[in-house]
C-alpha cells in the first residue's frame, strides 16, 4: 500500500508563524509536524510516500525531507498548486497510486496511537474506504459519520449545524481508487472547497460500505497557535530523557529532559521536565524552563522562565518575565528593557502577532 501526505495548506490560522515557513514544518518537540506523519507511515509498513505540496513553503518542505532516505521512506513530490479542498489534494495523487489502495493522511494531524491498526484492520474486498474517527466536543467543527444500531456508517456531512453524532473524521483515510471518480464529480462546497467527505459519501450513495476504525489515543490537528502549543504538551508527555549536549550541574534538571548536540545547560539554570531542548542552544545560569516547553535550536535563553511553550529556534530569550503558553517564531527575540529610558517595554511586531500582557 502507498502512503499520501496532504501537506498543501497555507497555514493561513498559523500566521504570523507561516509568514516565514510553511506550516507543515513547524516544530513539535524539535520535530516537524509533517515528520509525524511520515514516521506513523513509515511505522505501518508504508514507505512509499506521495507528499501533495502547495504553492507555498514547497521549497523548504523539500529541502529538508528531500527523497526520504534519511527517514527510511521514498517520497515522492506531488505539487497541488493552489489549494482547492483535500479531494481536490487526493486526486492529485491518481497517477502515483496507480490501481491500488492507499492511506490519505492530513500533514498536520498528530496522532498518539499512530495508524498501523486502522491500515492492518482495512478490508478491501468488503470496504470501498475506511476512515479513522475519534469523539469531539465541537462536532459542528468537523466532518462527522452519522451510524446505525450497528456502527454502520450510513452518511457524512462536512461541519454540520446539527451534528447527529460526535464521531468526526480525524483525517487519516484508506481508500481503493474507486475514490477518484467520486472527486472528479464534485462541487465545489459552501466554503469553496472540493470536500473529501462529499466524496466519501458519494460511495454510500452508490451502496458501498465504508470502514470505520474509532481511534483512541489523543488526536491533534495543528491549524492554530494555541493548538500547536497544546500539541506539544501531548508529545513531550511520552518524551524520553536524551542528553547529548552539556549539563553543568546535574542538579539543574529535575523529570524528562532531551537536550540536542551542542547545547549547554549551565549552572544555575533550573530545568523541570518534561523538556525538549534542540541543537545549539544555551540555557543560561539564570534562566528556568518549566513543564511542557520545546526551546529550538541555535537560541539564547537566560534571565528569564519559559514554561508550557514553544520556541522555534535561532531565538534570544532574554526578558525578565514570565512567558507561558506561548508560541514564538524563528529568529523572534524577547529582551530586556531593564535599565533603559524612558522606561517601558519596546516592541517591533510584524503582522498577525498577538502579544498578551
Ligand atoms: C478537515 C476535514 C474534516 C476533518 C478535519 C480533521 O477539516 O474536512 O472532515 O474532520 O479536517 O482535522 P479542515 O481542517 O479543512 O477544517
């Protein structure tokens, strides 16, 4: 089976963020979103990978996975152009699946259990596709399945006022090729977007079956700030201790702590787990990171607590201040005004910042 990475999305909620980088490169825990996707695939016997890129962030997206070798998969770049809605993404992906089954996986979902149960369970002869499921709170966000007494899955609506379940469709798919003629016969829906979900449901029109496969492990979609924050909370609970740059003092870290090559903790710091720390980086002798913060790479941090966040690498962090659930972009730097006149704090913020004070 092939495996397709819909990584065409602008990142337009993630701005400022994706003003400099596309968003599917975006770090969790020192590790891009996008390289979730590929390890889960990768981890369910599926290297032969088909990324549908957009316009934007292409480039860097390639640049940095380039043909798969050094993440044990062989890619293969499928340019969408502009985004026009995920079936419109599955379709472009026709040619590389040829007339076998493949998995469709959202670039920017996190998925804790990963999928290897979901594609192992598919069913080819019985199924026309299978979809992975989770319960929401806000199901009118979501594609939802509406189903029978016996779990059948008997319709799909893509953010429905009136959800009749709070089964949403997670974005992970299998699906046989007979999706593709289901694509080219869509509409372009309310919000302009050709919707993978009309097409599924466009198969139980027909009266084929569609798999579903309730998944139990947490379940995060990136789209917006605070969700990548939070996403990084979930990873960095499963994280495992990793030195491999300098500790000073042992003292300094207390729980989980991954620290990348080169990077120095210094004595003084406090570090309380868990913690990722990337490459390059100083942790200063008066700086504190608390639970649940990534700090990228080649960054400055002192004179300053850091907790439940994440920093995304060449950064200077030097603020006397407290910075919680915060999301800080490439090369931001948050310093000191201490000692200057006429006091008070000076920003530079470009476009779709957002500062909490
Ligand atoms: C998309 C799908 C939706 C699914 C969701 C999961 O929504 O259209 O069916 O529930 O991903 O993240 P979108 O992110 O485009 O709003």
């Amino acid at each position: 089976m092939k495996g397709v990475i819909l990584a065409g999305g602008t990142g337009s909620r993630l701005r400022p963020i994706t003003h400099t980088g596309p968003k599917q490169l975006v770090p969790i825990a020192n590790k891009p979103v996008l390289e979730y996707a590929i390890d889960d695939l990768r981890d369910a016997g599926i290297t032969d990978i088909g990324i549908i890129l957009g316009n934007k962030g292409r480039d860097a997206i390639q640049q940095y996975f380039g043909d798969g070798d050094d993440f044990g998969v062989d890619i293969t770049y499928i340019v969408q152009g502009e985004p026009l809605g995920l079936a419109h993404a599955v379709g472009c992906a026709r040619d590389f699946v040829g007339d076998e089954s493949f998995v469709v996986y959202l670039g920017d979902d996190l998925m804790r259990e990963g999928i290897t149960e979901l594609v192992e369970d598919f069913d080819a002869d019985e199924y026309a596709a299978g979809i992975g499921l989770q319960e929401v709170d806000e199901p009118s966000r979501y594609g939802i399945v509406d189903v029978d007494e016996n779990d059948n899955v008997v319709g799909l609506t893509e953010k429905p006022d009136d959800p009749p379940t709070n089964l949403a469709l997670i974005g992970i798919y299998v699906f046989t090729p007979d999706i593709f003629p289901k694509i080219e016969s869509l509409e372009p829906s309310w919000r302009g977007e050709l919707e993978i979900t009309e097409a599924i449901q466009a198969l139980i029109d027909d009266g084929r079956r569609i798999q579903s496969h309730v998944v139990h492990g947490w379940w995060k979609d990136t789209g917006k700030p605070g969700d990548v924050v939070h996403a990084n909370r979930l990873v960095l609970d499963d994280l495992q201790t990793d030195i491999r740059g300098t500790v000073e003092d042992d003292e300094s870290i207390t729980g989980r702590v991954e620290l990348g090559e080169g990077s120095i903790i210094e004595e003084g710091a406090v570090v309380r787990g868990p913690v990722s720390i990337g490459e390059g980086t100083r942790i200063g002798s008066n700086a504190y990171i608390g639970p649940y913060t990534s700090i990228g790479d080649d960054s400055e941090v002192d004179n300053v607590h850091v907790e439940s966040s994440v920093t995304i690498g060449e950064n200077v962090i030097t603020a006397d201040r407290t910075i919680i659930d915060s999301l800080i972009g490439r090369e931001a730097s948050i310093t000191s005004s201490k000692g200057r006149r006429p006091a008070g704090d000076r920003f530079v913020v470009g476009q779709n910042s957002s500062l909490e004070l």
